[in-house]
C-alpha cells in the first residue's frame, strides 16, 4: 500500500503511514538541494528531520522515497550503524519487492 502511494504521487500519505507504522515523527517533505549533496537524488536533514528531493519526480519514485524514510527512521535510534546506506537500499528494495509480489497476485 504504501509503495502504491508513492506511485500514485501521495507522498506524504505514505511517509505518514510508515511513520505511523514504525512509531516516530513524520519527516517534511521538500524539493530542492542542500549544500554538499547537490549531485544526490535525495537527501535526509537529519537535523531539520527533512527529506530534500533534487527534482520533484523523484517524490513518486518508491525506492528514493523509501530510501530516505529509512535515513529518517535510523537517525531516531539510539543505535548507528556503518552500513547505512546498505541497509536503506535494501529496506527500500524489500518493500518494493512485496509490492510486486502482493501486486502479481491480483492481476
């Protein structure tokens, strides 16, 4: 569902119903670069707990969305890990992957 929302360009329904899911704050949302990540698709302001996309069609792209979610969801643990970046491709990757597969039984 939520990787449907994305797609379907409801962004923001979607960051809520994963902050909703995994029981923290919702990130804002704006499009636009921040300085030193000019170059990156997207980015997390951890500080400003704020996800910049650097061209407004990535907000319907599910793994640079997810992606980010993820910087969103760790920089509220207590816990950081080296493998960051690793670990928010994938948690972007498995939800796209259930969404086919949950998509692939209704066709």
């Amino acid at each position: 569902m939520v990787v449907q929302q994305i797609i379907d360009g409801r962004v923001e329904l979607a960051l809520g119903l994963l902050s909703e899911h995994y029981g923290i704050s919702e990130p804002t949302v704006r499009v636009g670069t921040v300085k030193r990540h000019r170059r990156v698709l997207a980015c997390y302001v951890e500080k400003e707990r704020r996800i910049y996309f650097s061209n407004s069609d990535f907000l319907k792209n599910p793994f640079v969305v997810l992606h980010e979610f993820y910087h969103h969801l760790r920089s509220l643990e207590c816990q950081r890990n080296k493998q960051v970046e690793k670990r928010a491709d994938l948690f972007a990757a498995n939800f796209i992957r259930d969404f086919r597969i949950s998509s692939s039984k209704f066709r």
